[in-house]
C-alpha cells in the first residue's frame, strides 16, 4: 500500500506516492530520478547516500519514506547546483581535486554545504568533525578539506 505525500525536494513542491517502507534514498532515485544521491553501503556508514532533511545531514539508507511528513524539505545534490552551472562548492571540489572516484563526492558536498550553511566560517577541526561520517577511501581527506576550507575563505554565498 503506497503513502501520498508533499514534499519541497530542491526547492519543489511534490507530490510523491511510495510504499511507507521504502528507503528515502530509493525513492529519490528510482522514484523521483535524482540518481545523484548514491548508495554505498545501505546501512548508514559511509555517507554516500548522505541529504540534507529539514536542515540536517542525514544518511537517506536510514530513513523510511512513511517516517517523512507532508512539507518535509529534502535537499539532494542535484538542488545546489544548476544544470548549467556548478555551485561555489561543487566548483572547489573540482578546483582542489577533491574527488576522485565519485561514490562519496554527493555525501561529502551535502554534508561540506550544510555545515556551510549553518557556518560559514568554520576551523579545521570542525570541517573534519562534518564530514567524519562520510567515508572515502581513495583521496585521504586533505583535498576535501581543502575544497572546504577554499569555499569558506571565498565569500560566496551558501
């Protein structure tokens, strides 16, 4: 039995019907075809599949669809950036060689963006804190970090 919900995804109003048990993550890429948002593991440890849920990073693998509510706001990576342009963000990824094979880069952004949003000027120390729950096994971290720290040394708005 499928539950019919409105959600703001990147900044749309949907209407979204799944079964109440399926994962946020597949609902967003089978369902609403925003295969950005990746699958690493499906159990909440790597962070690939991180979005941003009501102003919070969260692992969409964990999330249920009958646990979201009517006016849920989720952010995927698609909704950063536009089709034409990358986002400030996106662009310093690119810039510093922060990524390498892929699976982590939509995870790591998302959870690089939110902490943006909420700090603009973050240390070191709490750049690495934010992404500690995004693993990544082919760049060792400095160049992500990297990426970050140029994005909030810049000025742009998050």
């Amino acid at each position: 039995m499928g539950k019919s919900i409105a959600l703001i995804v990147n900044g749309k109003r949907k209407k979204v019907k799944a079964h109440a048990a399926s994962r946020v993550l597949d609902v967003l890429r089978e369902t609403l075809k925003l295969t950005g948002t990746k699958e690493g593991c499906g159990e909440g440890e790597c962070g690939a599949c991180s979005v941003i849920l009501n102003g919070e990073v969260v692992n969409s693998c964990l999330i249920l669809f009958g646990q979201l509510n009517d006016g849920d706001d989720i952010t995927t990576i698609e909704g950063i950036g536009g089709k034409k342009k990358l986002h400030p963000l996106q662009e310093y990824f690119l810039e510093c060689g922060a990524s390498q094979c892929g699976i982590c880069t939509p995870g790591m952004i998302m959870a690089a963006y939110a902490l943006l949003k909420k700090n603009p000027r973050p240390t070191h120390d709490e750049i690495r804190q934010a992404v500690a729950g995004n693993l990544c096994r082919c760049t060792g971290y400095a160049k992500i970090i990297e990426a970050i720290e140029r994005c909030a040394t810049s000025n742009v708005k998050i």
